[in-house]
C-alpha cells in the first residue's frame, strides 16, 4: 500500500514487560475481568433428553399426544452442550411453569 511505512518482524515481538499467553502463572487467581472479552460472544446451548432413531414414514405418522420412546430411563441425566460440544450434566426441573436444567456434573475435556 502506498504511504505506509515497512514493517520489520522485530517490530511485531511483544512489548518489554507485558506478559505472553504462557507468560502468565497457573495458580495466579483469576477474576471476572479475565472473561469480559468474550461475555458478549453468542453461543448455542442444547439440553438434549434422550435420542431414537426413526424412519421418515414413521416421523409423519406422529400427531399430537404420540409418545416418543427415547434412550435414557426416567431420572437419567440429560446432557448439556454448549456449541455442539458435551460440557454439562443435569435434571430436568420445574421453574414455576417453565421447564429448567440444574447442572450436576460439569463434563472435562470431551469426556463422553
């Protein structure tokens, strides 16, 4: 581009003094501020009760009241994921008249 000044890689290492990603101790804690980068990042939650597996023909016989026998026993928990990605287990509750989800168990690393 006409007008800009040439950029030297050692222009682009960090600045003295300012930490790197891996720079930053484990045990140092952590607080709110770390995360308000990303507190505005939309993402999918799915709470998902069971699964089946049905032919199309079977899917349009279905009408109102038709009961839907799924994998998981009454009291199983139900699985939690945020972007297509298991991170959470929990219970179905009741919040006044809505449905709710609490979370029992938090997934780590892709656990299955």
């Amino acid at each position: 581009m006409a007008g800009t000044d040439d950029i030297e890689l050692n222009d682009l290492t960090p600045s003295a003094g300012l930490p790197e990603a891996d720079d930053t101790p484990d045990d140092q804690p952590r607080s709110g501020a770390d995360l308000e980068a990303v507190l505005d990042v939309p993402v999918n939650v799915s709470a998902v009760l069971g699964k089946t597996a049905m032919e199309v023909s079977q899917l349009l016989k279905l009408s109102r009241g038709a009961v839907v026998e799924l994998d998981r026993k009454v009291g199983e928990a139900i699985d939690i994921y945020v972007n297509d990605r298991l991170v959470a287990r929990g219970e179905v509750v009741l919040v006044e008249d809505r449905l709710g989800i609490t979370m029992t168990e938090i997934v780590k690393g892709g656990q299955i």
